[in-house]
C-alpha cells in the first residue's frame, strides 16, 4: 500500500513538473484565412461571360469590375427607355413654356388680318344689299358676298380661339398628365440601368483575386449562383480554429498563440484571440493524423496573426495558446 501511494505520489509530481513545463494551454486545428473571409463572387444573371477582367493574385478595389456578362440585349432596353424619357420630358417642357413668341405673333398677324378680310366683306355685303333692293344688282351677287362674309366671320372666330389658347398656356390636367409620364418612364429607366449593371460582376471588397473560377465564353446563372472569382482581403491574415470542447476554458479573447504549420518546420507565428464562438458545432478542419477524433464537437476561436506574418490562405496550422504562466515568463 505504501508503495502504491509513493507511486501516485510520483505521478503527480511528475504531471506538475511536466505541465508547468507545458507553455500552452491548449492546442486545436485550424486553418488560414483573410480578414473579413474570404468572398465568392457569383452573377446574379443567367447568360455567357463576355470577358474576365482580372487574373488571379490582382490587386483589386472595392466596387471594381470582375467580369462581364454578354448585355446586349438589356443595353438596347436601356437606350430605348432613355430615348422615350427625353421624348416625354421635351414635351412636358414645351407644355409648361406653352408656345413660342414667334408663334404668338404669328396667330395675332393672322387674327388680325382676318379682322381686315372681315371688315372688306362687310363693307361689299353692305354695298350690295341696297342695290340688289333697288335691282341694280342680282340676288347671287349679294348670296355669293353673303356667304363670303359668313365664311370669314367662322374663320375669324376659330383664329381668335387659337390665340386665347395660345396666351392662356397648356391646362393643368395636360401638365399633370406629361408629369406622371416622365415619372413612369424615369422609374422603367432606372429599372433597365439596375438590371444592365448586374451584367457587371463587381467586387464586393479591395483586396487580392485568390481565385478565377470562369473564363469568357462560359455559361453563368443566377438560380444555383455560379462562381466566377474567389476574393480575400490579405492585408491582414486570420487563424480560424477549432477548439476541442473539452479545452475550451482554457482559451480567452487576448490570448496569446503560437502558430505552426508542417510546411514552415521548426518556425513559429505569433497571434491573438480575436473572438470565440458561443456555440458549439461540429468539426470541420481534419488534420489526418491517425490519432484524430472527427465526432467531438468544438468550439471556433478567431485568431489575428500578428501583422508581419504572411501564409497561404487555406493553410492548415496548429494552435498553442500560450498558458499566461508561460506569457508571463
């Protein structure tokens, strides 16, 4: 009995000195990834790609083309409801202006010369009344200067009409009418430049093009979004790790980690925790090794690698974070 206790005791000892020795206070999986994550960009149209803009490690900005799908036929769309607008607006500008000066002078020339023409023929109907009384003249003489007179008087008539129109400008009802015209053909305007700008596939971020996934003349829809380029943010590079649940109180947001990678033997990268999930979720990071358990759950940490370090995005690592013993030394 006393050797089992003298045992145990030396166990124990042995795990304080060996965990002490231990700098990290826990380890997960983890894998590379740009700040923000990285973005798939997919056309929101079905059609064929006209041209890629970009090749793969581009530099690119926010809003920046990618690619452009085959638009003709919604560019026709656009040129036709801008022409109609301009139409519509040209006449709402004519309607409020109402007519020109040099068509007010010309409808008050001609009301004035009928006004001349008017008094003429007047003047021979009134000649020849007493005349075709008194026999000297024949009756269709005075019926020919009767209607003459009758005809001037409607054309009279008419032309003042047009002038009032003419100086009272367009009604109200018209101009409200031509309005709501413009408005209806503004908004369709605005509708085909909206759906012409989705044959545009932009950037939805600046950084780098990771990857080119479609080239010209391939088929694109927006049903199953089809993915034409991956981009990433790598001016500043991110662990995404997945922390076994049974280690999960063993990390904090500040902590410090130390990153390695089979592919950099013998070298570490620095980082923090940046944030830590609140729930739970399977695993997905596999690393291979033989004694790896895939059905535990885990906990996904956020790390920022310290500014200078630069790896490949999708890099898979390995996590230490530093126990603060061990940070404290």
């Amino acid at each position: 009995m006393k050797h089992f206790l003298a045992l145990a005791a030396l166990a124990l000892a042995f795990s304080t000195v060996q965990s002490r020795a231990d700098p990290y206070a826990a380890a997960a999986p983890g894998l590379v990834e740009p700040l923000g994550e990285e973005r798939q960009i997919a056309s929101q149209v079905i059609g064929i790609i006209d041209k890629v803009l970009v090749e793969e490690n581009d530099a690119v900005a926010a809003n920046q083309p990618i690619a452009i799908i085959v638009n003709g036929e919604q560019a026709a769309r656009v040129a036709a409801t801008r022409a109609q607008l301009a139409e519509a607006q040209a006449q709402l500008e004519k309607l409020l202006n109402g007519a020109r000066p040099e068509e007010r002078r010309e409808a008050k020339a001609l009301l004035e010369q009928l006004d001349a023409e008017l008094q003429l023929a007047q003047l021979d109907y009134d000649r020849k009344k007493p005349l075709r009384a008194s026999g000297a003249a024949s009756q269709a003489a005075l019926d020919q200067s009767s209607s003459a007179l009758g005809s001037l008087k409607m054309r009279r008539t008419a032309m003042a009409e047009r002038v009032a129109v003419i100086e009272a400008g367009a009604r109200v009802e018209d101009i409200a009418a031509a309005r709501a015209v413009v408005e209806r053909l503004k908004a369709e305007t605005t509708f085909a430049e909206a759906q012409l700008e989705k044959f545009t596939i932009r950037s939805p971020i600046a950084g780098t093009l990771l990857r080119r996934q479609r080239n010209a003349g391939e088929a694109v829809t927006n049903i199953d979004p089809t993915p034409i380029a991956i981009v990433g943010d790598l001016s500043r590079l991110r662990v995404r790790a997945e922390v076994d649940e049974t280690d999960i109180g063993r990390i904090a947001v500040g902590q410090r980690v130390e990153v390695t990678a089979d592919a950099y033997p013998g070298k570490k990268f620095g980082g923090t925790v940046a944030r830590i999930a609140q729930r739970l979720g399977a695993k997905a990071v596999q690393t291979g090794r033989p004694s790896e358990k895939v059905d535990m759950k885990v906990l996904q940490a956020m790390i920022d690698l310290d500014p200078e370090v630069r790896l490949p995005v999708g890099l898979r690592i390995d996590v230490g974070f530093v126990a603060p013993q061990a940070a404290r030394r």
